[in-house]
C-alpha cells in the first residue's frame, strides 16, 4: 500500500512539472508574439509620390535626419516656407532633408491641385526640398505615413494629433520618430537647429 501511494505521488508530482513547463512555453510564445506585434517601425518602409509624379522612397534617405511636415499655401504660417528653405540650404550637406507634405485639412488652405502647389512653391520661396504630392493628414483618410508620424503603436514614441498646417515631426538618422513639434515652433528655432547639429 505504502508503495502504491509512493507511486501515485511522484506520478502526480512529474505530471505538475510537465504541466508547468508547458504553461511557460506557452506564456512565452505569447509574449514573443505580443514583441513582434509591437515592434517599432521605422519611416523606410514608405515610398509616397512627390508633387511631379515621380516615386519617393523614404529608404534613400537612410543615414539623414529628416524634418517632416505639412503645408498649405493659404495659412498665416505659410511664410514659414523661407525658413523651411533658409535651414535647408544650409544644412543639406549635414545630411539633413525636409520632406513637405501639402494638405487641405485646415481650413481648406490649401485648394490647389499638385501643379499649383508646385508653381506657388517655387514662384514665392524658391523650395528645393523635395515636396509630395497633396495628402490627408488626419481624418479617416488619413495617409499611412501620417498614421506612422501619429500613432504610438506604430512609431513607437508618441500619439499625437496634428494641429494645422505646419507641424513638425522630427525623424532620426535610423529613421525612427523622435520628436513632434507645433506648428508655431518657427523652422530656424534653436529646438531644431540644435538637433540638426547634434
């Protein structure tokens, strides 16, 4: 009897283990598949269109900080185009890009279709930085770019709402997010300028 209870206890006690080993497999494929789902993404996966038509590949700007922002020609921060262009001159050969994205989400400010833009652009603030063709920054057509820039889930850093016409998101040289700016914060601000040249 007394080795028949001895049996059933150590048969009792492998069949726990075995049973809790298995739980802690379990939990950690869990807990590795919850990691990939929220893995952070990074800005090189994108390919937009910029306002000539032409395929722009984020993945080429690999190695650069990369100043993102929205713009409309008809907004009281549209001036704020000088200095987008003034800091982009000077700090293109730092590898430093600012990448335009035109939008008419606020205020209807920005009507035009790609080839006003781009005559408008270049005939008042003479923009060389590479400007894509007109997107929805928020809403439920929100363009998948801006879904990146804005949810914290897939940049990693933050949710946030954009403003108006020109907020600034700050990319990395590995392309990740790593700062969201308000519209007022003027292009030449040393928040910026200081982060270029780091």
């Amino acid at each position: 009897m007394k080795k028949l209870s001895l049996f059933l206890l150590i048969s009792f006690l492998i069949l726990s283990c075995q049973n809790q080993a298995q739980n802690q497999g379990n939990t950690a494929q869990k807990s590795n598949k919850k990691t990939t789902t929220m893995e952070k993404q990074t800005i090189y996966q994108f390919k937009v269109t910029d306002l000539y038509g032409n395929e722009f590949d984020f993945a080429s700007l690999k190695g650069k900080k990369i100043l993102i922002v929205n713009t409309a020609s008809e907004c009281g921060l549209t001036p704020q185009y000088k200095d987008l262009e003034a800091i982009y001159g000077k700090y293109k050969e730092k590898n430093f890009v600012i990448v335009g994205f035109p939008a008419n989400n606020f205020g209807a400010q920005e009507p035009g279709s790609n080839e006003q833009i781009a005559a408008f652009c270049q005939k008042n603030y003479g923009v060389t930085f590479p400007m894509m063709e007109k997107i929805s920054v928020k809403g439920n057509d929100k363009h998948e770019l801006y879904q990146f820039l804005t949810e914290k889930s897939k940049n990693g850093l933050q949710d946030s709402d954009v403003e108006w016409n020109f907020q600034k998101y700050l990319i990395n040289e590995n392309g990740e997010l790593v700062k969201v700016l308000s519209p007022r914060v003027l292009p030449t601000d040393t928040e910026i300028v200081g982060w270029i040249n780091k």
